[in-house]
C-alpha cells in the first residue's frame, strides 16, 4: 500500500510500472506495423534483464503482456505514445522551447524526438530513477538539452523546476502521462495548480486520465491482489493507486483559459485501426475509462 512519503526506484512499487509500460512500448516496435517506435524502451528492459529481457526474445511466454490483455495494453501504450508524440511535435512547432515531462520515468522523447534547436527538457521523477535511465542510457546522446530534476511530485517540485532553470516568461510544453493515477486527489489539484501558475501565455499540456472506479470494485481488486500471488513481472497495481480524482482536468484548465480537447482512448484506437477490447473484458474496463487530453493556454 501507498504511504505518504514512500519512494521506489526502477523495479519496485510505482517504478516498476515505467519498467512494465517500457517493456510495452518495446513490444510494439516489434511489430509489422508499430504505431510508434520507442528503440530505447528495449535499452532500458535488456539493462534490467532476467524476465524483461527473456521477454523481447520470446522466452517470457507466460509474462502477462503475452495474454490477451496483454495484446491490449501493448495497444493502449502504442496509442499514447503516438498521441504524446504528435502532441509535442505540434507544440515545437509553435515555438516552444520548454518541455516539462513530470513523472519521466523511463520517457525517452529528450533522446528519440526530432526537437528544434533551443529546445531545453526538463525531467521531473524520484531520484533512483532518474539515476536508473542516466546510467541505462550513458552511451547516448539526447536531441535536446536534458536537465534532470529529482523530486517527489508531492513536494514543491515548482520550486524544484524554478530552480533549474525554467524560465516563466517563455511558453511551455507540458506531459502528464500515467501518473495521474498515482495521486491522491489532493495532490492532483496541486499538480493542476503548478502547471497553470508556471506556464505563460501559449503554454500547452497534455494529460491522460482515468475515471476512478466503483469504491466497492476497487477494494475487492486490491483485496485480490493482497491476498493472490504476484508474479515477479507483475506490479500490486490496484494497491499503488489512489482511485481518487478531484476535478476532470479539462473542467479544470478549461475553467482557467485554457482551451482544451478531449479524445476517449476508445476513439483514438479506433482512429488507428487498433482493436478496442470487450466492455466487459479486463483490458476493456481500463481502456473505456481513459481519456487523451490536450490543452492549450489562451
């Protein structure tokens, strides 16, 4: 369960799932057909090794990203990665020259993005991981100026980001991407009300958002996990996240100026010819809750 200053690194508690969501993204550049190519994703499993690796060799065949939500959730990762890519590729285009990744994990876009020359990265995580992804990746050069950042985002992280050099007067790129999820209400709000406060006129930011599930389904879900045996490729995810939201984000950002567009990851699956799971499967409750954000401050 989650505590209120509780921390981890690459392969433990919210960590893990960067590693888990990375192992994704490296499946789908495997395919015929990949939505996106993230060729770092593979560095960071192969660095790691044991079932991360067996699993890109085809070894892990019993690994849960070998079932059939498995297959969805490859899907699923695919589809934002391609959504966050456009996303900020239009945003450079803009002439922003700030890029906020705020939870980075194991985010690759600094080293994998064609980013305008100018162009500064700031990478906002808990410090073993920021130290994970260095070392994982010391032999590569990123495509903009990377500073890291290492903070909780439950603590002043707009000092933090201030601190190293983010420039309020100039317009910002932001990501919010598989973290929500990880905050209690509260610190959502916060996380909302840094955004807006550090970004100038012309800002933009991008967010993916869960609707929190039936209470009653949720404790059972957690329950399950307490009392099941976890695989060692298997995060107790229901027990690393809070199931709490305070606002919609686009309410949210809307009701400050900004102008917002929302897109249900359903639709976007669809919109690329990816399969959209059963309401009633596993994969199915996830993906029909998920909504693709962008925003843009006026």
């Amino acid at each position: 369960m989650r505590t209120d200053h509780d921390t981890w690194d690459i392969t433990t508690s919210v960590g893990s799932t960067a590693l888990f969501v990375a192992a994704a993204r490296a499946l789908e550049a495997q395919k015929p057909d990949p939505l996106a190519i993230d060729p770092y994703a593979e560095v960071f499993c192969r660095a790691v090794g044991g079932v991360w690796a067996d699993l890109l060799d085809g070894a892990a065949l019993e690994h849960e990203l070998k079932s059939e939500f498995g297959s969805h959730f490859v899907d699923f990762q695919a589809a934002r990665t391609k959504f966050f890519d456009t996303y900020f590729t239009k945003a450079a285009a803009t002439g922003v020259r700030q890029i906020v990744l705020l939870a980075a994990g194991l985010d690759s876009r600094a080293y994998r993005l064609d980013w305008p020359a100018g162009t500064v990265v700031f990478e906002l995580d808990q410090p073993q991981v920021l130290d994970f992804k260095r070392n994982a990746l010391a032999g590569c050069k990123p495509a903009a100026q990377r500073r890291e950042v290492a903070v909780d985002l439950r603590d002043d992280w707009p000092r933090a980001l201030r601190e190293h050099g983010f420039d309020l007067s100039s317009p910002s790129a932001w990501i919010v991407e598989g973290l929500l999820i990880y905050l209690p209400a509260s610190a959502q709000v916060q996380l909302f009300t840094g955004i807006d406060a550090l970004s100038a006129h012309g800002s933009h930011a991008a967010l993916e958002e869960s609707a929190p599930m039936d209470a009653a389904e949720f404790a059972a879900k957690q329950e399950a996990e307490r009392t099941g045996v976890m695989s060692e490729h298997r995060s107790p995810f229901f027990q690393l996240v809070y199931n709490e939201r305070y606002e919609p984000a686009a309410d949210w950002f809307g009701a400050r100026g900004w102008q917002t567009d929302v897109t249900p990851l359903p639709d976007y699956l669809r919109a690329h010819r990816r399969p959209v799971p059963a309401s009633d499967s596993e994969a199915g409750s996830m993906t029909s809750t998920i909504s693709l954000i962008s925003a843009v401050k006026g």
